[in-house]
C-alpha cells in the first residue's frame, strides 16, 4: 500500500493549481484515475500524476499526486456527465 508523504500545493502551469495536494509514496505507475481510501473506507481523493522530487539527500523519490476529493463536490455531476 503508500502512505501520505506530504500535503502541500500543487501547479499543474498546463491544468490546474491545488492548495492543498497528497502526495503518497511509494509512486505506482497506473495510479491514474484510482481512488486514495483511508484506514476508514473514505474516499480522500483521486490520483492523478506520477512525479519526482528530490529527498534532503539528493535521492529521486518518485510519488503520486492525488486530487483531494474535498475538491469534487462542485464539479461531481459534470464529471458524471461528461466524464
């Protein structure tokens, strides 16, 4: 399974801007689309892109970035609709 290696703001110049995204470790390839679900079944949010990020040692840590799923609500039923 990750774990939550950070939360902090994510801009996608090309898509979108996050104040507040996940970041989860270790990275897996076809996260894309899947689900982040908490220890309690709740859904926390959807991941979204594999990324690199240097460790304080100078080490590549590869991880997914997840769109929290606080941020859904509002666009749920275009999402639905459209896909």
């Amino acid at each position: 399974c990750c774990t939550v290696a950070a939360r902090q703001e994510f801009a996608g110049y090309w898509e979108y801007m996050l104040d507040e995204a996940i970041f989860t470790a270790p990275a897996h390839p076809s996260w894309g689309g899947a689900g982040l679900i908490g220890g309690n079944g709740e859904l926390l949010g959807i991941g979204s892109l594999v990324m690199q990020q240097q460790d304080g040692k100078g080490r590549r840590v590869d991880l997914n970035m997840v769109v929290p799923a606080n941020l859904l609500p509002p666009i749920l039923e275009d999402l639905l609709a459209f896909g």
